[in-house]
C-alpha cells in the first residue's frame, strides 16, 4: 500500500458491522502499487498502480448487462471476511490466527492480497491521496448524485451530512446541472467546504426550533427538493429526508449507515408518491463508470484537495481514529 484514507464505515467495522468477525484489518479506501501476480492475472503486471476496491465488474452477468446497477453477481460485495476466490483468509497474527479481511481489501496495512476482479488500475496523472478518497467516500456520494438520483438540469437538491460522502453528491448535483444544492449538517465550519464543491445553500438545524424538513421546504418555497441524499445513516433523517421531498416527485438516495441498522418509516410520506432507494459505492461501476469520475479529476472539473485535512503515518492509526471525530476533520490519509 502508498495510501489509505479512513472511512465511518471502518468505524463500523471496528463494532462488529455488518457482522462481528475479529480479529479484522480494516480500512476500504486505497490506492498501492503491485508487488507480484498470480499466474493467471491478466488485467494487472507488477509495478501498476491500483485502487482496491470492494465491487467488481463481470460485464456479462444479468445485474451487469442491465446497466442498472452496480451490483455484480459474479463479484459481489462479500461480507464473510474471506477471500471471494477460496473462501481463505491472507493474513495472520505471529502466532498464526487467521484475520478478517474489511471486504475484499483490508487497506490499512501495509501489504494486502485481493483479488485481481477487485483493482482498477489508476491514471498516473491522478494525486495518489486523490486515488484512496475515490476508493469509496467521495466517489459514493457523487454516483447517489449522477447514477442513483439521476439528477437533472435545473434541479433543487438537498444534501444530508456533509462528509465526504455528502460533499461528493454535493459535486456529483452539480456536475448534473443542479441549480439549487441545499447542505445540511450541524458543524457549522462545513458551510465553506460544501461551497467549494457547488453547494448554494447551507442549513444548520442547530440554529432552529424547526425540523431538517421544514428547514429545506422553507428553503425550496415551501414545496420541497426534487431529491434528498440521505448521507449521515441517522435513521430518523430518512424520514426526513422523505418529508423534505416534493409531494408526488421527491426523490430520496439512502447512502449511509450507521449503528444502528433499522428505524421506523413513516408510510403517509411514500404513499404521497415519493420514492427512497438505497445504494452501495453511489451504483457506479468500477469499469464503465469510476474512470469517467478520475478523468473528470485529472481535468481538474472536480477538485480533491479540499477533502485532505489530515495526514497520519500507519504507527498513528489510533490517534487517527480520534482526528476522525474532530470538527475539522474531513479526510485523514495514511502515508504508507
């Protein structure tokens, strides 16, 4: 590995989500160079440089040749902590007890073993920091924006949480021809963040008596966003995402996770013809779509640089993980 960078869904990880497999090196965002291949890798030689990555692209399953989603049947998104080939574990401790992969990657270490299905090989031109955030956080919430949303030319969008994640959907509304780009989070110093990716209108619900939904609708005439990206994984903001939604049209993209793994829905929202899909990495592809996201970086359409606000060695993991929580904190990347 050259560079990780951490995600809140290592923090899940760390508690025992999506399901308690310990001992585990987590981390899902990264970029390194190949070190050796197995003999019938084809699609990557030593010395390329790779982002590991925890979807793949068979390009000739049901899921793939529907151009729907992002969901490969051949190679899915695991959860057993194994290698997806074998069934095996690459990793060990001293004594040899085997670890868990996080995924397919396992990315803060300093070498990991994945499967060849699961690298896309980076552009030389691309900042290799830039290359990890695109692994999963920003990338997730520019895909719920371009591919899940399928936002469109003149359109309100509401932003929940203004992470990586969200700053992404953020970028990925703009990109779309959003003209009204609504960021919704209660750190008040993500106001200047969200307006370097495109965001118009910033709303702390810490400053009102009112709701996050009747905070938007206040914001969008009284009628509601056309879509609401759901990025914080709070399961009472679905609800109010839903609510902030124009009745009959609304659009709602779940993209975060949290803790807790279920809430109660309101129904009246739903049945006044709005809609809610979730997603996983934003449904982009890692073949057909994510090179369209890099090339876009290269030309400089979608600057990262505002995402980076710390830089930890490996040997500084667990202070990285407390740098994770401060209000300043967007981006910590590990320099391997």
């Amino acid at each position: 590995m050259l560079y990780a960078s951490l995600c809140h869904t290592d923090l899940l990880c760390c508690n025992g989500l999506p399901l308690p497999l310990f001992p585990r090196i987590p981390g899902h965002e990264g970029v390194g160079e190949v070190e050796c291949v197995g003999e019938k890798v084809v699609n990557v030689k030593e010395g390329d440089i790779v982002m590991p990555l925890y979807l793949g692209e068979c390009k000739e399953c049901a899921n793939c040749k529907s151009g729907k989603t992002n969901l490969c049947h051949t190679y899915s998104l695991g959860f057993s902590g194994l290698m997806p080939s074998d069934g095996t574990s690459r990793m060990s401790t001293a004594s040899g007890e085997k670890i868990y992969h996080h995924f397919s990657c396992s990315t803060w270490s300093e070498y990991i073993v994945i499967d060849s299905n699961f690298v896309l090989k980076v552009d030389p031109r691309l900042p290799l920091p830039h290359a990890s955030f695109l692994s999963c956080g920003f990338t997730t919430g520019f895909g719920a924006a371009w591919k899940e949303a399928n936002v469109k030319k003149g359109s309100t969008v509401a932003v929940l949480g203004l992470g990586a994640v969200g700053l992404g959907a953020i970028a990925g509304a703009r990109a779309e021809g959003a003209t009204k780009i609504i960021g919704v989070d209660i750190n008040e110093r993500k106001s200047e963040k969200g307006k370097a990716f495109g965001m118009t209108d910033f709303i702390n619900p810490k400053n009102s008596g009112k709701s996050v939904s009747e905070l938007i609708k206040v914001a969008t005439g009284g009628l509601g966003a056309d879509y609401c990206i759901e990025c914080t994984g709070v399961p009472s903001l679905l609800n109010e995402a839903t609510e902030a939604t124009k009745v009959g049209l609304g659009k709602v993209v779940l993209v975060g996770a949290g803790l807790e793994s279920s809430g109660v829905i309101s129904f009246v929202p739903l049945l006044l013809g709005r809609t809610v899909k979730g997603c996983i990495y934003g449904g982009v592809r890692i073949h057909s779509d994510l090179p369209l996201i890099i090339n876009r970086c290269i030309k400089k359409e979608i600057e990262l640089d505002e995402l980076l606000t710390h830089q930890v060695s490996i040997q500084e993991i667990n202070e990285a993980l407390v740098l994770m929580k401060q209000p300043d904190c967007v981006k910590v990347v590990i320099k391997f």
